[in-house]
C-alpha cells in the first residue's frame, strides 16, 4: 500500500531482469541467508491497481455512494497521487500516466462523485523524509500541502482522496500548521481510497476505519453523506 515501496520493488525487479550477476548474487546470498529460494514474481501491483480494477465490483457492496444525502449531488472530490507511483515510471505503471493519472478519479466517479482536476494536482505533498523528518526542514512540507490547499480551494472540494498513506497524514495533519502559522481554515477531509471504501461499505468510522486518528475532522463529510456514527466517539465533538 506504501508507494514508495511500490517504486523500490518496481525499480529492484527491473535491474534484477536485466543484470544477471546481480540476479545470481541474490539468489545465492538468500539461499545461504534463509534457505528460500529466489524468484522474481511477474508482476509488482500496488493495491490501488487492485481497488481500481475491480471498483465496479466493490461498488455493489456499498450501502452509500458520494452523493449528498439530502440533494444527491455528486460530492466534489479531488485527488492526490503519491509522486513515487505516478512519477517514477509514469508511461509503464501509472493508470493514465502522470499527467492525468486515473487511478483515484476513476474510483471517485465510479463511486458517485464529482472528480475535480485543479492546478497543483501533480504537486508533491512534502512528505519526503528529508522534510517531514528533520524539523529544520519541516517548512518545506507545510509549504507544499499549503501550495496544493489553496490550489483546490477555489472548488470547493468535500474530499481529498490519495492513494499513500504518508500522502493522507501529512495532507491532513497539515492543514492544522497552516491554520497555526496563517490563520486560514481549509480543512478539507482527506482519505485513503481504503478508508472511503470502507466508510461506503458501512463500516464503523471510528471502530474499524480509524477517522478518530484524522486530525482535520471527517464528521462532516459523513453528514454530507448520510453516514451514521456515534458522535460520543468523535475528538472533535
């Protein structure tokens, strides 16, 4: 699920294929390390190939839909691709490429909802170890998610769906600095795919999806939805 794993076992299985010293020095070294025969597998997924692709499906099972309730207006959702699926391989991997990645529009508009393109779409979060994990430089992370915030902004958006979970803490979490250092109030929910689908299947947001771990509230995305939850479980009531 991690796209920065993705891309290293992309990248590991691509050198493996195509050097044979270094293929026979792996296998020689595991099987002396762990007794396990090396293979390299046939294909490297990333579970949101795996969600897209069988969105049609998944969709059967859902006891909501991203409308809002009480207009069923298709709600606005705008995407955020992790840069190490889209950008390292972005012709061989990405569904759609990198330009217009299609992997979290396509379940957006699968689902119900409205999928907006805005500027800043492709823009890094600022995750970037260098950034979130070196408080010198943890600047440059408040300044991404605030460069890509007040891009959408102006749409309105009701979601932000990424497909990294790293992408979903730090463009949430984020959206707090931004409202400590400037005073603007975004916040704007964001999800995993993995979360959304779970809260449209009728999972407990709190119990099983984990919303009470979000710091920018979810709540009302779910009232826009229609979603029924205990609001005695709600950090934000």
């Amino acid at each position: 699920t991690c796209v920065t794993s993705f891309g290293v076992h992309c990248e590991c299985k691509e050198l493996l294929e195509h050097d044979a010293d270094l293929r026979e020095k792996i296998a020689r070294l595991l099987k002396e390390t762990c007794g396990r025969t090396f293979y390299i597998p046939d294909h490297i997924v990333h579970t949101s190939d795996v969600y897209y692709n069988y969105r049609e499906q998944i969709k059967q099972h859902f006891q909501y839909r991203l409308v809002e309730a009480g207009t069923g207006r298709p709600l606005n959702v705008v995407d955020h691709v992790g840069c190490h699926y889209s950008k390292l391989f972005p012709v061989r991997h990405a569904h759609g490429g990198s330009e217009y990645c299609e992997v979290l529009a396509g379940m957006a508009k699968s689902w119900g909802g409205e999928n907006i393109d805005y500027p800043e779409r492709r823009h890094c979060c600022g995750m970037g170890f260098r950034q979130c994990m070196i408080s010198p430089n943890r600047g440059a992370t408040l300044s991404s998610v605030y460069k890509k915030i007040k891009s959408m902004a102006p749409f309105e958006p009701d979601l932000i769906l990424t497909n990294c979970p790293g992408c979903q803490v730090f463009m949430d979490k984020e959206q707090w600095a931004i409202f400590e250092v400037t005073g603007e109030k975004y916040f704007i929910p964001v999800l995993t795919y993995q979360e959304l689908a779970g809260l449209l299947l009728g999972w407990d947001p709190y119990d099983i999806v984990g919303i009470d771990t979000h710091t920018t509230p979810v709540e009302p995305l779910l009232d826009k939805i229609g979603i029924k939850y205990a609001q005695e479980k709600s950090i934000h009531t």
